[in-house]
C-alpha cells in the first residue's frame, strides 16, 4: 500500500497524528526521486491547509515548512519556487497562529538557488499590509527582519526599485521594537540598508523611528546567560544615526540635544556619534551648527575629572577639523572655525596660571592640528611666534619650560604634515629659544631645551651649533647628573647628523681629543659615552671604534670603560640597528677583541665583566647565519677546554651562544647542554648558576620542531630525573630551573610547560621551598632585557602570560596550602596577576577577590601593591563579591594607609578607599563612614605631600557619602 503523502487523506492524518511529523524524511526522498511532486503534495494537504479549525491550519503549515526546510536549497525549479512562494504569500492572510510558519518557510524559500527576488515585491506588500509586525513574538519579528539583507544580498538593485511602500513598511515593521537582541540585529544591518536603499521623502520619518531610542538607556536582566549589554546596543545605534548625509541636520540637532543634557552617558553617546558622522555627513552640513558644537566641545574637554569625557571630546574636535578640513579652500567656515579654536585657547593659555591649564589648552590646539594639514599650517603659524613671546611674559619656570615642550610638539605636527616650508620664518626662532633654555644653569631648564632642539634639529642653524656644543660638552665632562649626561649625548648626536664635519672638529678631535683617548682621566667614562653614541653615525664609525679596540686590545685598565661605553650604546636599537653592528664586527673584529679582553680579566679573577658579556651577545645577536657559525666554529672548542680549568669561562661561552638564531646548530650543542645542567646545580657561584639556567633556556625555547627539540627536551628530562631532591643544597637550585624551563616552553607555546609548572606548585605546597616556588613563578611572569626576548631571536608566543594565568588557576584548585605556605602560595598569584591583563579575570572574580582581600594582612610590599591594584579594579567594576566583603576589605585597607614601609602603598589604599565610595550603594556604605572619616586623619599628616593630597580626596568622597544629593557619576 502506496504511503499516506500520495493520497488525499494526508490531511487528516496530519490533524490527527503527531507521528506523521517524523516521516518528513521520507516524503522528502520521494519528491526528489520524482515519485512526488510537490504540487501534488499540496493538492493531498487541502484538507488541512482550507481547514476552519485554525489551530488544524497551523499544523498544515507548521509541516509544509518542515518538509520544505528539508529539501536541498538547489532542488526546486523556479517554477516550483514560483508556485510555493504564491502558495506562502496567500498563507499571509491568515490568522495570526498560522503566520509563524509561514514566516519561517519563505525565510528558508528566500535562500533556494531558484528563488527569483523579483517574487518579494508581492510578499512584503502583502506581510506589511497583513501582517503587524509588532504583535508577533520576539522570533517571528526576527524572522521578518531577517528576510530583508538575506534578500538584499541576492538582488539590491531591485530591492531599489520597491519604492516608498516598502520603506514604510520598514519603518513600521521595526516601530516599537523593545527586544534587546532584535534592536541589535536591527542597529547592526540598518546602515548597509540604509546606505543601498534610497528613502525618497521618508528620511524624516526613517530618523524618528531609529532616533527614538538615543540613547540607549537599558540594563540586561540578571538571569540572561549571555546579555547583550547597554553598549553592545549604543556601539551599533551609532552608525544608523548617521548612516546617510540626509540624516545630517535631523543627527546634528539631537546630538547638540544630548551633549548639553547632565547625563554622562548621554554625552558619551554624543560625542561618539559625533566623531561616526564626520565618516559620511558632508561638510557643509555642519556649518550651521559650528558655533553650537565648539561650544559644547570646549565644556567637554574642560571637564577636571572625566578623562574619558575628554578623550572622547578630542576625538570629536579631531574628526570634525578633519571633515572641516576638506571645503577649505571653498568654504570659509572651516578657517572660522579654526579661528575661533584659536582665539579661545590663546585667551586660556594667557590665563593659564598652572602647567595643568597650560597643558590643557595646548592639547586643543595640538588635537586641532594634527586633524589636517590645512589646519596644521594655520595653527603652527599663529602659535609659534605666540609660545616664543609667552615664554618672555611668563616668569613662572614651569610654565616656561610647559611652553617650550609645546613648541618641540607644533614643530613635530608641522614635519608630520610637511608644512615647514611654509611656516620656515616662524620655525627658525625655535632653536634659538632651546639655547635659551639650555644656557640656564637649572636641570629643567636644560633638559626641555636639549630635549625640544633634538625633536627640531633640522631647523638649527650653523650659527648656532658652536653655542650649544660648548654647552653639552661642559655637562658631559663636568656634571653628574644623569638625565643630564643622557640627554647631552643625545643632543650632541642628533646635532652629529646635521653637521658631522663640525662635530668632528669640535667634539671628536677636540674636547674629546680622539687620539689621545685614556691620556685625560677626568670624565674619561662620559667623554666614552658620548663617543660611542656618535659611532653609530657612519662619519664616525670608522675613527671611533678604531681607537676604542686599540685601548680594548691593549688591556689597558681603562678598557673596562670603553667596553662599558660600547655595551650601553650598542645594545640601543635606535642608535645601532643590526645591519650596523654587523658591519662594525665584519670591519673591525669586535668579538675576538672583547672575547681575548674577557678571558684575561677572568684570568686575573676579575668580577665586574657583565658589560663585556652583554657587548658579545648583543654583537652576535646583529649577524647573520652563517657569520654567527663562523664565530662559534672560531671560539667554541678553546672555550669549552677553559670551562674545565675555570668554570667561570661558562659565561664566555654563554654570552656567544645566547643570542644565536635559531636555525644555526653545530655539533658541540648537546655537549654544552650537558654542561650548563651540570653547572646550574653544582657550580657555587650565583652568577655561573644564573647564566647556566639562560643558556639551556634559550637552548629550548630556540631549538626547532621535531627531533632536535625532542632529543634535546628528552635528555633534560631524563638527566634532571636523576637528581637528588633531598639535598637541600640542590633543591633550591632545581626549582629555580624549573622556573626557566617552563618560561622557555610555555614562551614558544609548548605544552610541555604544564609538566614543569605541576613540579613548581608542588614546591610551592612545601613548607621548605615555597619561596623558591614562588620566586620560579616571579621568573616566569619577569620580563628580562637580557634573555628570551625578540632581539636576542627566542620565540615569544604574544598570549603567554595570559596562558600562564588561565594554567595556574587550573593547577592550584587542589592545592593544599598551610599556614607556613599561604603567603608563598598569594605571592605567586600576585607575580602572575600583576603580568594578567585585567580583562582577563573577570571570569574567576570571587577567587581572585578572595586571594586580594586575604593579601592585605601580609607585611610584603610586592604583594600588597599588585593586590590593591586588583581590588581597586574590581572596586571600580562594581564587583558584587567585593561588595559582599566591605566589613573585611575596610579595616584593612584602612590600615595599610599608614604602611610605614612604603608610600605607594599608602597612596593604593587612599585610591581603593576613595574608589569604594564612588562605586557602591550608599546603604552599603553609610555603617561604615563615621569610622573610616575618623581613621583617615593619620593621613592627612602624613610627611608625603602625594599622599595628603589623595586622604583628602578620599576622605571628602566619604563625606559626601549619604549627603543630599550625592552623584555616584560626579
């Protein structure tokens, strides 16, 4: 007997048998076989499809659906198509239970390869007149929003064509719209539709109905698993607000609206949207709003506390010059309106009585600036000669020195903007007031001056360079100071590059006397400094480092300070790049000469050779391949049979090795391996041990994929398995390596750092070495300037730290702590959470919460810095675990604000106290307030002027607590 589906009685039985729903399947396989046509199958369906019950009607089309969700897309001819589309768009008229299915069947018919858009005209003509969007449940309006990109994405040329009907229907389909998910779906789609479709004479009416929900005021509820969130819905409203130029006028007017309301929220919103229209209003659409919005811009970036208001301000400013900035030449409204900029901040910049009003207003005219070239020459122009005369009619040092900071930053917008030219009279006065500066005996003074000419070097003149290096070069030989010593031989430098003839004359040949280099003592090791700076000049390469390897190779005593000089200026990137320094080894040999200096020093039981290693490793890091391999080849042997007379010739060896790529190996690897494991537990000098534990780290971290790291991974494991741990003079050293081993692996993204780690928690539970455990850990989360980093060519995985962090959660869920290990056990959280991106641990708050609070009862600096700062972030989030916790948190913090041991403490403790008042409901708060004003009286004495000032925030934040009137936003 031939199946129910190819007989008239299908009706019935889908009426009444709720099993027929589970045959879909096979009425499918017989369409596509051909032994069913689906108009045939529609034919048998009447029964139920025409039926009076409506509940009858909407199973009829609840299984239609389903069978045709269950047909391959590209199945159906476009005759087919043609006749089911008819078939849904009558279903349209039917009662309001039966619309559901029909929705969701022409949604996945809108999908099938046949389907021709030119069939949508008549069902959205049909749904909009049929169908109140609003009154379906959440779904099916989602279901109707959807088909309109799905449909744009076929044909958006005819979607064009459906004129303003369709529009409306838009428009009223998404009218009142309160589904949080929906109006995401909706914000994230509207400014493709909006941008494609043309509105006609319903712009207004498009803006109303987006606008009606600026801004978005929406909290989510508490028991949805995963929230669309107040700013999820404001970050997607934004881009329909200004979607098209049409909106220009309708957006400007709200937004102007918004920002002069007292909500922060309101003006945040505003000031973001104001910034996203510059993207696609025209210029001119602004004009009339100009006086309006710099208005509202200048209150913003006044605000003293909202840096975010601020930021967001500038921003603002940034884009609207920006935009501005393109009718220049046409529109006289954009130099006005710079003008204006210009004329407010000049007024507040005269005003201005401390740095910080100073700075402020310099910020507007430098965000104004930067926005574009046009605006960069007008406001360079003007401010230059305004800064030069502000500096004479200011007495006040700091707002003098504030000035000529503000000068290097006009000239740096002007080079950026290629504007020099036109500005060149104004720019030429600037190096003349850095002498200005510069020949002041104060260090501010001094340093600003130094500091600006080296940003505006390439506008100082030959008259002018004499001056200057008299100056630097009395610092260098006769003041101790070192921000002074530092900027001095930068200036110098930077001076070398515009007029090298003069300074080698001058400075090399003269003040330095060059060829009689160690002969004068005095500021010998400042005059070496400079000197080695200027090698990096190609001029002065080949004289300078000339003369210093003759001192190297000598062993004369003062080579210790020029291998010092050397070390300090090569290991600077921004001096000597790699293609520099290869080029200094490949002339002049710099390797052998400091290795032969390096082997006699240890000779003679020298210690402090730390200079000469970095020099070495530093040099050979620059080279390539195969010249690395050439110097391995030349030294390795010799220095390996030294290492057997003298174990502190490992730091030769280590120095050479360290900084290699990764693709160059020799045979003499496995035996330097072996070496170093025996010198990190054997060795008794901490500095060998160290270097020890460097060199098998960059080993691992280095060594490539497969069987060479395998066999060397293996040989480690196997030759560390054997040690004793019960020595208590190797224990200590094996979790130390355990330290650099897992930094090495969990760096180059390994997993096998999960195995050292487990041994370094192990330690960690154990009485006897929870502070080695703990110090593994400080190693791990450290970075260090002279191992596993990018420049010495070790695999630096970005996300590391944070994998560390997601680890060691895992690993010590179990861990047993004692008291004799707890403040181990919190300090090893505090190394890994300082390193932790905050972001990142929102998803343990109550642990971690936990871990803070109980650090603040210990007595460690590290600990309670990193732990405050933690609970100040949590604080500022609102965390609900914190506010569970004030009657613990309080009275410690409380008492931290007088840690006599450290004023930064005290200071974290004023701000986690001050935030706390900010952030929590002041029922929660108000218990505590009589005693923490009380307690807060220590600290308004305290010797530290930092830390007065912030007990007096704190302590008018928590007198306000419970006042009339109090802001939590203020």
């Amino acid at each position: 007997m031939e199946p129910v589906w190819f007989r008239s009685d299908l009706a019935d039985e889908i009426i009444k048998n709720n099993d027929i729903f589970d045959q879909t399947h096979s009425i499918v396989t017989d369409i596509m076989s051909g032994r069913l046509q689906i108009t045939n199958l529609v034919e048998n369906m009447a029964g139920v499809l025409t039926n009076k019950e409506v509940d009858s009607r909407e199973r009829g089309m609840r299984f239609f659906t389903k069978i045709l969700q269950e047909i391959p897309k590209d199945f159906l001819t476009d005759m087919q198509i043609k006749f089911i589309s008819k078939f849904y768009i009558d279903r349209l008229k039917d009662n309001h239970k039966v619309i559901p299915a029909v929705l969701e069947g022409y949604l996945y018919i809108i999908e099938m390869k046949n389907y021709s858009v030119q069939l949508s005209g008549e069902y959205f003509n049909v749904l909009f007149r049929e169908v109140a969007c609003q009154s379906q449940v959440r779904q099916d309006r989602y279901n109707i929003y959807l088909t309109i990109p799905k449909l744009m994405e076929k044909d958006v040329q005819y979607m064009k064509t459906l004129g303003p009907d369709f529009i409306y229907g838009v428009i009223s389909s998404m009218d009142g719209e309160r589904d949080p998910r929906n109006l995401l779906f909706l914000f994230n789609f509207l400014p493709k539709f909006l941008a494609q479709i043309p509105l006609g004479h319903l712009v207004e009416e498009m803006f109303e109905v987006i606008s009606c929900y600026y801004p978005i005021d929406f909290h989510p509820s508490p028991n949805d698993p995963a929230p669309v969130t107040r700013n999820d819905l404001a970050a997607a409203l934004c881009p329909c607000l200004c979607a098209i130029p049409e909106f220009a006028e309708h957006c400007l007017v709200l937004l102007i609206e918004k920002l002069d309301s007292s909500l922060r929220v309101a003006k945040i919103d505003s000031l973001v949207l104001l910034t996203k229209s510059c993207e696609t209003f025209k210029a001119e659409s602004y004009g009339p709003f100009l006086k309006a919005l710099w208005s509202s811009l200048q209150r913003e970036i006044s605000h003293k506390t909202d840096d975010v208001l601020k930021l967001a301000a500038h921003e603002s400013l940034s884009a609207l010059v920006s935009k501005l900035s393109t009718i220049a030449n046409t529109d006289q409204s954009f130099e006005n309106f710079i003008k204006g900029i210009l004329i407010s901040m000049q007024t507040a910049l005269a005003e201005s009585t401390t740095v910080a009003q100073f700075v402020q207003a310099t910020k507007v005219l430098l965000t104004a600036a930067n926005a574009s070239k046009e605006s960069c020459e007008i406001i360079t122009k003007a401010m230059i000669p305004a800064v030069l005369a502000y500096y004479e009619f200011k007495t006040s040092p700091k707002l003098q020195i504030a000035s000529i900071e503000f000068l290097g930053d006009l000239y740096e917008l002007a080079q950026h903007w290629g504007v020099l030219d036109q500005i060149q009279k104004q720019v030429d006065e600037i190096p003349q007031l850095c002498l200005t500066a510069a020949s002041e005996r104060t260090k501010e003074y001094q340093v600003v001056g130094f500091r600006t000419l080296i940003r505006a070097k390439d506008a100082l003149k030959i008259d002018l360079v004499v001056p200057f290096v008299e100056i630097l070069t009395y610092n260098i030989q006769h003041l101790e100071d070192d921000e002074i010593l530092s900027v001095s031989v930068e200036t110098v430098h930077a001076i070398a590059r515009k007029y090298p003839e003069l300074i080698m004359d001058f400075v090399v040949k003269g003040k330095c006397d060059l060829e009689n280099l160690i002969q004068d003592k005095t500021a010998l090791q400042k005059r070496l400094n400079l000197l080695s700076s200027l090698a990096s000049i190609d001029d002065f390469t080949k004289v300078i480092i000339g003369e210093m390897l003759k001192v190297i190779t000598s062993s004369n005593e003062e080579a210790s300070k020029v291998i010092k000089a050397l070390s300090s200026s090569i290991s600077n990137s921004s001096l000597y790049s790699y293609d520099k320094v290869a080029q200094i080894e490949s002339d002049h040999g710099l390797i052998d000469s400091v290795l032969t200096w390096l082997s006699n020093e240890i000779a003679a039981s020298n210690e402090s050779l730390e200079h000469g290693y970095s020099l070495v490793s530093n040099t050979i890091c620059s080279l390539p391949a195969d010249k690395q391999l050439n110097i391995l080849s030349n030294h390795t042997s010799a220095l390996i049979e030294k290492c057997s007379i003298n174990e502190a010739n490992f730091q030769m060896l280590e120095c050479l090795y360290r900084s290699i790529r990764p693709n160059v190996y020799n045979k003499h690897f496995e035996e330097i391996l072996s070496l170093a494991l025996r010198l990190t537990l054997s060795n008794d000098k901490d500095i060998v041990r160290l270097k020890a534990c460097y060199l098998i780290a960059h080993f691992l971290n280095k060594a490539e994929n497969g069987q060479k790291f395998e066999l060397m991974y293996e040989g480690l494991k196997n030759n560390l398995s054997s040690c004793n741990r019960d020595d208590l003079k190797i224990c200590p050293r094996l979790i130390f390596l355990y330290g650099w081993i897992t930094k090495a692996l969990v760096m180059r993204g390994s997993d096998l750092f999960q195995f050292w780690l487990k041994k370094i928690l192990i330690s960690i539970s154990n009485p006897e070495c929870s502070q080695q455990g703990s110090d593994a850990i400080r190693i791990i989360m450290t970075d260090f300037p002279d191992c596993l980093n990018y420049r010495h060519h070790c695999r630096t995985s970005l996300l590391y730290k944070q994998r560390m962090f997601l680890t060691f959660t895992k690993m010590s869920e179990n861990m047993s702590i004692c008291p004799e290990t707890k403040e181990a056990y919190i300090l090893s959280w505090a190394y890994i959470l300082e390193k932790t991106p905050k972001s990142v641990l929102n998803n343990d708050v109550n642990k971690i919460a936990s871990l803070a609070i109980d650090a603040l009862e210990y007595d460690n600096k590290d600990l309670l810095l990193v732990m405050i700062d933690i609970l100040i972030y949590f604080v500022q989030a609102k965390t609900v675990a914190l506010a569970q916790s004030l009657q613990t948190i309080l009275p410690r913090i409380i008492n931290l604000t007088t840690y006599v041991k450290s004023m930064d403490v005290r200071i974290k403790s004023l701000q986690c106290l001050y935030d706390i008042a900010n952030s929590y409901d002041t029922r929660l708060l108000l218990p505590f307030k009589q005693d923490i004003l009380i307690d807060l009286a220590p600290s308004l004495d305290d010797k530290k002027r930092l830390v007065r000032n912030m007990a007096v925030k704190a302590r008018t934040r928590w007198f306000l607590v419970g006042a009339p009137g109090e802001n939590k936003e203020t």
